[in-house]
C-alpha cells in the first residue's frame, strides 16, 4: 500500500494534534487539583476558628479569615475559567482529529 505526501502530512498533522490533546488534558489535569485544593483551604477557613495563614515566597504571614476567604474565592472564580477554556480547546482539538482521522482512513481505504 502506498501512502501520498498528502496523506502522510495528515497523518502527521494527526499525531500532533494528539499530542496537543495529551498536553490540554495535562494542563487540565493541574488545574483541577489547584481547585481541589483551593477548595480543601476554604473549607477549611470553614471549620478552623484559629487565626489564618499565608505563604508568600516562602514567608509565613498572619493574616484575617475574611480577606483570605475573597482571595481564595477569587483564585477559585480564575481556575475554573481556565478549566472551562481548556475544555472548550479540548472539544474543539478533538473535533479537528475526528475529522482528520475519518479523512485519512477513508484516504487509505481507497
């Protein structure tokens, strides 16, 4: 069986577009377990009625349960937008391979 240069580079265009799949879904991967963590911290401030703190470059400040509740909350809002845009780019890479992959194996089929 022969392969076209066309096909080739479709094959090729293929893997790389798997590839990228395989680093959103690491990204996504990392930012999921910031929100669980984020998360675990808030609840946290929940139950804890002891005075809060925060690490900033390796400095251990005191700081109020109130103010670490907006930053954290915030922190969360920000997350879980990036994990919502990794989901859309990943959908939409996912479509572009489907595509690609009928393509090419209707190609090879010929």
């Amino acid at each position: 069986m022969n392969i076209t240069k066309d096909q080739e580079s479709k094959i090729q265009e293929l893997q790389l577009i798997e590839q990228n799949i395989q680093n959103l879904l690491l990204q996504k991967q990392k930012f999921q377990q910031e929100q669980i963590e984020v998360e675990n911290a808030l609840n946290e401030l929940k139950t804890n009625k002891e005075t809060p703190y925060k690490i900033v470059n390796n400095i251990m400040f005191e700081t109020s349960s109130e103010e670490l509740k907006k930053e954290l909350t915030s922190k969360k809002e920000v997350v879980s937008i990036r994990i919502k845009n990794l989901e859309k780019q990943e959908e939409e890479v996912r479509k572009k391979a489907d595509s690609l992959q009928k393509e090419v194996l209707k190609n090879l089929k010929q």
